[in-house]
C-alpha cells in the first residue's frame, strides 16, 4: 500500500541543477538592470519636463508683456490721432 500512496503523488526532484541557478541569477540581473534603467529615464524625463515648464513659463511672461505693451501703444495713438486728427496713420496722403 505504500507503493500505492508513493505512485499517487508527485515525487519532486530538490536539486536545482547549476544551469537552472545560472538562469534564475541572470534573469534577476535582467530585472534588477531594467528596472534602473527605467528609473535612469524616468529622471531625465522629469527633468526635461521640468525645464520645458520654466521655459513656458518664462515665454508666456513675454507675450503677456507684449500685450501690455500692444496694447499701451494703440492707446497712446489712438489719443494722438484724437489730438491730431491730420497724424491719422490710416489715411492716405
């Protein structure tokens, strides 16, 4: 009857062979080496979001600035031609 009992499970060989071992070292490097190099892009990504942010950011202040300025001047020509209704640059001579 042991024979039977032995024969219904599954006899699992304990040895890890050397390859195997090999294998299973390598395929953690493999992990261990993307997961850095996921990290590394990752890093210089966020950077390069980063400065692409201060630069919007930096630009955006110049065209606000611009539209002041814009609009500062077509204020003081439109008082000008008020002033001086022959100074009217729309016109022609």
């Amino acid at each position: 009857m042991s024979d039977t009992l032995k024969n219904k499970y599954w006899n699992f060989n304990k040895q890890i062979d050397l390859s195997v071992l090999v294998q299973l070292v390598f395929l953690a490097a493999l992990i261990v080496g993307t997961w850095v190099n996921l990290q590394q892009q990752l890093l210089v990504l966020q950077h390069d979001i980063t400065s692409l942010l201060e630069t919007q950011k930096i630009f955006q202040q110049r065209i606000e600035e611009l539209t002041r300025t814009s609009i500062s001047y077509e204020y003081r020509l439109r008082s000008i031609e008020k002033i001086l209704p022959q100074a009217d640059i729309n016109k022609e001579m």
